[in-house]
C-alpha cells in the first residue's frame, strides 16, 4: 500500500522523539537535598553501620561517631600498608580488602582505638570481601574469589577458592547467597547453603565492565561503563538483567542500595536518587550537584554521606539531608 511521503516523514519523526525519551531517565517529583555536615578526608569510601561511619582514605580506615549526623567527630584510625580498596562491617569487626596485603580484620569495639585482630595474606589484590556467617569471601584479582575461614578472626584460613574468568571486581553477599563479578563481563551466583566445593549455580557474561555490585531485596545494581546495570532478584538464583539506567551525567562511579533505591555518586553531577521498585522501570526521583566530582556513597533513612574530591590523597564526605 503506498503512504503519502508528508506521513512516512509524520511517522518517522515520532518514532525518533519516542526512543529519545525511553532512552532518558524518567524524572519523578521528589524532595531535594541540603548540606547538612561535612567530614573532612582524605576520603575514597564510606560505609555507614548503626551510629558510626568508616571513613577510607587510601590507606587508613577511619571511624566516625553519627550519634549526631550533622556533626560528625572523627574517632580512632588504623593504616595498612597497601591500598584499601573495600569494606565490609560486621557488628565490632571491619573487613578490609587491602590490595597486595590481602585480608585484614580490624576490631573497633574500641572505635578510639581499632586494633588489627588477624590478617591473611592472598595470591593478589584483594578487591573487596563479603561475608556469610564465619566465612568470607574475598574477591581477588588474581585467583578469582577466595573461600576464607573466619571462625578464629586471629587466624583466618584459606579453604577454597574459585577461579572466575576475568579479574575479579566486587562480591557481595545476602544471606546465604553471593554475587561476584569480573571485567569484563562476568556475574556469578553462589549459593553457600549447599554443601561440597564451591560451584557457581549461575554464571553469565552479560555484563559491561562492571567495577561495583550492591543488592538489595529483590535487586541488584552493577555500576560499570559509566551506567547503572540492574538485575531482577526476584529469584536470588537466577538474577534477570533489565534494561541499564543511564544517569544524567552518564558517568556513575558508585552505587549503594537503600531499601528498593539506589543512591548513586555520579562523578560531576553529584548524587543521583533512583527509585528501583520496578527494575525494570527505574525511575530518578532526587538530586543533589555537589561542588567537586562526587566518588561514593552510603546511606541512611534520614541522611546521604555523598564522598566527593578530585584525587586519593584528597576528598571529603558531605552529609546530606533530605528537604521537602
């Protein structure tokens, strides 16, 4: 059937304007943020756990006091003497994956002063840890994902380990399940309920680039290529990739996941709040520019601790507040 040229052309003009738009973040009326509190750095990372913070930079673990976010006092420090590239905390004790070092615990029940409990020397960078009751995984970049034995945290013990295809990134863990991913393109699943040598139950390449991985309930967020890359845990063992979510400034650097949102520290454009409830559907529901390139982020109910700076040696944690 031949179309008049004035309506093929009416045609493929919508089409145009309609992809432009499904390929923009979907904005939603929310609250915005103010500054409500600084932390000085250097500052890299920032994990929060009940009323403190743990402040990286570079090679030093610091603890916060949050008892009042909105004035925050450094407490005490302990260095390594490589590069901490990851934390996780746990109750009294951090976690800390500390390059060529390898596996340090620190105790910080005596935030004024932590003291390292034990510390376990692996193949190559240790890139981060997760942890599944006394047994942590840690992602090297060498030997693929470490199997550790942490019952006795003064004597941590190599049991297993996992050679994954590329080099190992992140791992992250959500009861007895494990994420971990490699560059380029891998996403493991690991299930530490079942018994015998550890074996991913799924293994996918459909990843890019991925640096970062964060869970929550129901999903998952990769930060890699500059772009937020979801998956649908709506069946732990069988993570579904939805579609990426660019973020304005199509430069994402990190991600961390509150509940079914996900703040993100998005290099120039500063913090960027996305609601994941459908994840395939992501919607941008807050904001907040920041003067300096913002590098992580952590947060809470009440408050965002948004990391921003130029350089390792350098940074600081802004602490924001959510207004109406």
């Amino acid at each position: 059937m031949n179309r008049h040229p004035l309506v093929i052309s009416g045609v493929m003009v919508l089409a145009a304007v309609l992809a432009v738009r499904s390929a923009s973040p979907v904005i939603a009326q929310a609250p915005g943020y103010a500054l409500a509190g600084k932390i000085p750095g250097p500052a890299n990372l920032f994990e929060v756990s009940g009323n403190r913070g743990y402040l990286v930079g570079g090679k030093t673990l610091t603890v916060v006091d949050l008892t009042n976010p909105e004035a925050p006092a450094k407490l005490g420090s302990y260095s390594f003497p490589e590069k901490i590239w990851g934390i996780r905390v746990v109750g009294s004790t951090v976690f800390v994956a500390a390059d060529f070092f390898g596996l340090g615990i620190v105790d910080v029940s005596n935030a004024q002063s932590p003291v390292l409990r034990g510390s376990l020397k692996l193949a190559g960078q240790a890139k981060n840890v997760a942890l599944v009751g006394t047994t942590a995984l840690v992602a090297d970049h060498m030997s693929g994902l470490d199997i550790v034995d942490v019952t006795d945290l003064s004597k941590p013990v190599k049991r297993d380990s996992f050679f994954l295809e590329g080099y190992a990134r992140d791992v992250v863990s959500a009861g007895s399940m494990v994420y971990a991913i490699d560059s380029p393109a891998g996403l493991y699943t690991f299930d530490l309920s079942k018994a015998g040598p550890i074996e991913p139950i799924t293994s996918e390449q459909s990843a890019r680039a991925p640096a970062s991985i964060e869970v929550s309930t129901g999903v998952a967020v990769l930060v890699g290529a500059g772009v937020l890359q979801i998956y649908d845990l709506s069946k732990p063992a069988a993570p579904v990739k939805a579609p990426p979510f660019r973020t304005p400034s199509g430069r994402a650097v990190r991600a961390t996941l509150l509940g079914s949102r996900a703040y993100v520290a998005d290099a120039r454009d500063g913090l960027q709040v996305v609601d994941l409830t459908s994840p395939s559907a992501p919607v941008l529901v807050g904001s907040f520019k920041s003067p300096e390139p913002a590098r992580d982020v952590a947060a809470t109910d009440s408050y965002v601790f948004l990391v921003v700076g130029l350089g390792e040696e350098e940074g600081e944690v802004l602490v924001l507040k959510a207004v109406p």
